[in-house]
C-alpha cells in the first residue's frame, strides 16, 4: 500500500483469500478490502511511524495472522507491505452440529467490533485480546461489575480457531462445591446421551468454556481446573476417572486473584497458569470519550424504544459524566432508561439529573453504629445537607450558621439537588 492505505499491488494468494481479482482492488483503501483491519492501525503505521503490526483476522472463513511492517526511504515512511499467513486449520464442524449447537444456545454472538474503543486504554485492550485469540491458552480477565468482560471472552472465542466449537459459560457465584463439580466437570452417574450429567468441558470440547467470577470457585474445583489447564484430563469424579479434553478456558473476575492466593482462597498453582495471559478492562470512569459515547447511545435508544424526545442540558451532561458509574454498562443502561421513562419535561437539567442520582444510589455510611443514608458526594453539599437537618429544614438558621445569603443557600441546594429533601 502507499502511504496513504491505497493497494498499489497484490499477489495470487491474497486474490485467492479475499476472493478479488488485483485488477478490482487496485487503488482502494486496504481498510475497505479488508474491512477487519482497523484503518487507526493504518495511520499509526503511514503516519506515526509505528513499527510493525500483527493481529489475528478471519477473512472468508480463513484464519491468519496480518502483519503490516513499514517501508522506509531515507528515514521516511514511503509505504508498507500487508502479508497474511495461513493457521492451522481444526477440523470442520459439520452442519449438523452447528446447528444442534444454536438449539441449546451454545454460540457466543459478541465480537470486537461491539465493544466501545474511543478511549486509547480499550484500543489497548482489544489488540491484546486480538493477540490471545491465537493462542488456546487461558486466558483472565479482571475488571468491575458491568465492564465488558463478557463480551471480551465471546469476541476472543469468534476470533479464535475454536469459533465453530460449542461456548459455554459457568458462573461460580452462588452455587456450591457439589453443584461446581458437576456442572463443570461433570456427574458420570448422571450423565446419559442428552447431555445431562456430562459437564461444560465435556460439552465444549474443541470450543471454549467461560468461567464468570473465577474467585468464587471452590478449593476442590479449583483442583480439577488446574488438571484441565495443565493435563487436558477432566476428573470425573472422587475415584479419579478422567477424561481428555481439548477446550478453551476463559476466566473473568472483579477479585485480585494475587492477594486471594495470599490468604489461601485461591491454588496458588491454578494463579500462575492463568495468570501469563490477562487483560485488566479499566472502568468508564477513566474512560472519558467510550464514556460519553456509551451515554449518548443509551438515551438515543431508550428514547427511541419509548417514543419520546429529550434533551440535556450542558449542566446535565457536566453530571453524568462526572458521575464515577461504579456499575459501569449495567448501571448507565438501568440510569438512562429510568431517566427517559419518568423524564416529564422535554429538555432534562442538572436540577432533574441530580436529584435522581441521588435517589437511586444514595451512598450509606454508618455513624453512631447506625447506617445513614447520604446522598451527597461532593463536601460542600454533604456539609449544607448536615447543617440543614440540624436545623430541621430551616434555610435562614443554616445560611446564618454557613455565613451565606438564604438565596445563596437556595442556589447550592439546586445546584446539588438538596431541593427536594428540604423543601419549605
């Protein structure tokens, strides 16, 4: 390509791969022939003088690995060469058991391409996971209630040479040692033609099987994990019977894994094994612009979903995104559409905003021994909130004691959404 991304030349094998005579691609964007390669790669090659780029791509039910290096003329970026090499092929998942797989919902529908990347952090995020869909090593995710972990392991499974096999995913939390067992690795006096009894690896095997809340997962089963990782055998049960297995494990977690091997709750075996490849997903309060994108798209939605048109007001934006979002996608998705359902004016100001913020996650804090709920982050209206109780409500006995005008009491109180708890 020339440095501006257009193709200048291409050989028989990559007409052979993307199905395309040289003739009708010659002079097109590489992005536009080759739509999973993402054109900011590009320009940080052409432009930014990165390098060398490597990923893992499918084009046309093909796997290979793309790698595009940089031609230099002296000491400048003059164009670069895209090559593409052929992997390992597994075997061929036949239709038939494709399509017995989407009955029982074992298909992970997730990809890259849904994930949010405005910010520098997730376009970090996503061409490491791009990196690991090569490998069948395990891999771990870390991150808060409500980040993409999920949609990372099922975007790691498409992208991967187990795309065809089965994906399961098994959440630890809430069941016990007995349930783990089985459901995982499987009950052979249980287990019958149907499926039932034989566990997710057995389910899964030349596929991928997601481990959701790893940290929650019991001595004994972490045991049997570690067989799996490290011998490919599934304990089956107590006497030791196994069997061999070829399955992808993927595990993700809101627990440092380290500190609970430290205290004993987590093999310190089992750690190191799913410790070499892992991805930390930073939360959206330290990723502004996936931030800002993530809201605007939720209210667009909601506000489409239930027939209704709103507006924020720059104050109100201010506050969202400001807000910390501890429950991240999950919570932004419960807060818009409440927002878009009890919204009664057309334009939505940070008076409106505030005051249900306030409402749906009031912050608890105990004092005295007893829990009291505080709804006030900020100091300067957790200290006119405490005042304005002690006097019961009473604006010009707190604007005396705060040494402010009650009208400038008054304004603090709608700027922060006191208004309503204390009105006159």
């Amino acid at each position: 390509m020339n440095q501006q991304g257009n193709i200048i030349i291409m050989n028989r094998i990559m007409e052979e791969i993307l199905g395309k005579k040289s003739k009708d691609v010659i002079g097109k964007p590489v992005t536009e022939v080759i739509k999973e390669i993402d054109i900011k790669i590009i320009e940080n090659i052409l432009q930014e003088g990165k390098e060398i780029y490597s990923s893992f791509i499918h084009i046309n039910n093909i796997a290979l690995v793309v790698i595009i290096a940089p031609i230099k003329v002296e000491g400048s970026i003059d164009s670069a060469i895209l090559t593409c090499h052929k992997m390992k092929k597994m075997k061929q998942v036949e239709a038939d058991i494709l399509r017995e797989r989407y009955l029982y919902g074992y298909i992970a529908k997730g990809n890259f391409e849904d994930i949010a990347r405005m910010s520098k952090e997730m376009q970090r995020c996503i061409e490491l996971a791009k990196v690991y869909a090569w490998s069948k090593s395990p891999v771990l995710i870390y991150g808060e209630i409500g980040t993409e972990k999920d949609l990372f392991a099922q975007s790691i499974h498409n992208n991967s040479l187990s795309k065809n096999g089965p994906y399961i995913t098994v959440n630890c939390n809430g069941i016990n040692d007995e349930m783990q067992s089985e459901v995982l690795f499987g009950n052979p006096l249980k287990e019958s033609s149907d499926e039932k009894g034989q566990g997710a690896f057995a389910v899964a095997n030349n596929g991928t099987v997601l481990i959701s809340e790893i940290d929650k997962m019991s001595m004994s089963s972490q045991y049997k994990l570690y067989k799996v990782i490290r011998y490919k055998s599934v304990i089956r049960n107590d006497i030791v019977k196994t069997m061999s297995v070829d399955v992808r494990i993927i595990a993700t977690t809101t627990k440092n894994l380290s500190i609970l091997v430290q205290q004993g709750l987590f093999r310190e075996d089992l750690y190191y094994l799913l410790n070499g490849l892992t991805i930390e997903l930073p939360p959206l309060r330290n990723r502004h612009e996936d931030l800002e994108h993530i809201l605007n798209t939720a209210i667009k939605s909601y506000c489409e979903v239930y027939s209704r048109y709103h507006v924020l007001t720059k104050g109100a934006i201010k506050i969202l995104m400001e807000y910390p979002w501890y429950g991240n996608l999950i919570q932004i998705e419960s807060f818009c559409e409440r927002m878009i359902l009890t919204a009664t004016h057309r334009v939505l100001d940070e008076i409106f905003i505030q005051n249900l913020l306030n409402d749906l996650y009031p912050i608890i804090h105990q004092q005295n021994s007893r829990e009291k709920i505080v709804v006030y982050k900020n100091q300067e209206a957790l200290a006119i909130s405490e005042i304005l109780e002690k006097y019961n409500g009473n604006r010009a006995q707190a604007a005396q004691e705060l040494g402010i005008s009650k009208t400038t009491l008054w304004r603090h109180m709608k700027k922060y959404g006191i208004s309503n708890k204390f009105d006159e």
